[in-house]
C-alpha cells in the first residue's frame, strides 16, 4: 500500500475521532450538490451515488444530504459551486493532484499555490502530474472480523480487480464504475465493510525520509484542511515511524 493510502486512513480516522463535522459536512454538501446538476437519482447517476455514500460513511445527517441534492438540483437557492484540479509538486519532487469544489476559482488557486510554495513545493501546468495516477474504487476490510481465505474467495467471486493485506486492513481494489457492485456483492457474502471510496492510485512511488517527509505531511495536512479541497493525491512512500508520529 502506497504512503499516500495509508496517511489518507490516519487523517480519515483522526477526522472522525475529532468530530469536525462542520468541515466535512460543508464539502460533502459542496461535492453532492454538484453531482446532484446531472441528475437526482443516485442509482442513474454514479458520481451522486459516490457522494451521498461517502456523506453517510461520515454520518452525515440525512436532511443534510437531502437540502445539497436539491441545492445542486436548483430546486433550492444557494452558491453555485464548480469542481477544478490543480497539480503540482511537493517537498522532494512528489506529484500533488488536487480535487477542488469552488464557488471562487481564483481565490482557490492563490490559496493553493501558496500552501504548496510554503513548503516548498509548487503549482504545475494541467497534466503534469495526472498522468502518473489512475482511479479506481477501493474497498476496506478489517483483518480481524474475517479469515483470509473469506475475504480473497469473495473478492474473486465478487470480480474485484485486486486485494491485499496491509497490517489491520484488507485493500479491495476495483474498477471506478464497479466499485458498487463489487461493494454490494461483498455486503451479500456477509463480509464486514469498514469504509470504501473512489480514489486515484499512483503508478510509480517517490521515497522520501526525514525532514523532506515531515514538511510533505504537514503540507498534505493543510491542504486536506482547506474549505475548498476534496482529496489530495499524491505518490510519496515514507517511513511508518514518521507516518505515526504526523498522524498523532
């Protein structure tokens, strides 16, 4: 599992534990309102099925979810968001491609350029680093509320692309638009889900050690931590001991 994966499980669980709901629940509603443009129902519209399972997974109140879908519907008045990305590098030479929901896109690009200049990184040209990642849906196990050969024997016959055991959790890896699917055939074999996302995984990794990495997590952190982001992915591999101890 990339570094990249496993900071996004830390900062995801600490998230939780920390109940910043205000933050998380302002860019879900972002993200399901502009999904909610190119269609209400869910099961007709694969990135507002996305959303609202991502919102539900953070336990978002349902009312919430409801009021984002008839904002970005127009059923309701409200800002009118955008999605953009950005890409760029990091402390090192690692790739950043970073998802936005804007309602100010130029606001949003001088904030992002700064925080990556911060730490000494900087803003790329569209598709200087995009090239390097690829999306797919991606599936948690708890390791220990099932047998190994439980969860690869549903993952085969569930037709997962991929699955692997990293310490306390299992990866199931799948195509973006099986990701339900494959989601819905693992609830049937009664294998116990902890979480699922569509994400970007990065197809060749950069190490990176001591200060060089502590600066690339703490500006990971503000970023994810900006109103406007959606996700950060990067393609960076660290030693777990620095891992712990910027994820504490």
């Amino acid at each position: 599992m990339s570094g990249h994966s496993k900071w996004h499980r830390i900062k995801h669980q600490k998230q939780k534990e920390d109940k910043k709901r205000g933050k998380i629940f302002s860019k879900l509603s972002k993200k399901i309102a502009v999904a909610a443009r190119k269609g209400k129902d869910p099961e007709k519209n694969l990135d507002l099925k996305h959303a609202i399972s991502e919102a539900q997974d953070n336990d978002m109140p349902k009312e919430n979810i409801e009021r984002a879908i008839l904002k970005g519907s127009g059923e309701l008045s409200g800002v009118e968001y955008v999605e953009t990305t950005y890409e760029g590098y990091g402390p090192g030479g690692v790739a950043l491609f970073i998802e936005c929901t804007t309602d100010n896109k130029n606001r949003t690009t001088a904030d992002i350029r700064h925080i990556l200049e911060k730490y000494g990184g900087k803003l790329g040209s569209k598709g200087c680093v995009s090239y390097l990642f690829e999306e797919k849906g991606l599936i948690f196990v708890p390791v220990d509320d099932v047998s190994e050969t439980e969860v690869y024997d549903a993952a085969i016959e569930s037709e997962a692309l991929d699955i692997k055991k990293e310490e306390d959790i299992y990866e199931i890896q799948t195509e973006p638009d099986e990701l339900h699917k494959v989601h819905k055939s693992l609830e049937g074999k009664n294998i116990p889900i902890q979480g699922f996302e569509l994400t970007c995984i990065s197809k060749v990794e950069k190490n990176l050690e001591g200060n060089e990495a502590r600066r690339l997590l703490k500006l990971l952190s503000e970023l994810e931590d900006h109103d406007d982001v959606q996700k950060v992915y990067s393609n960076f591999n660290i030693p777990d001991s620095i891992m712990a101890e910027m994820g504490s």
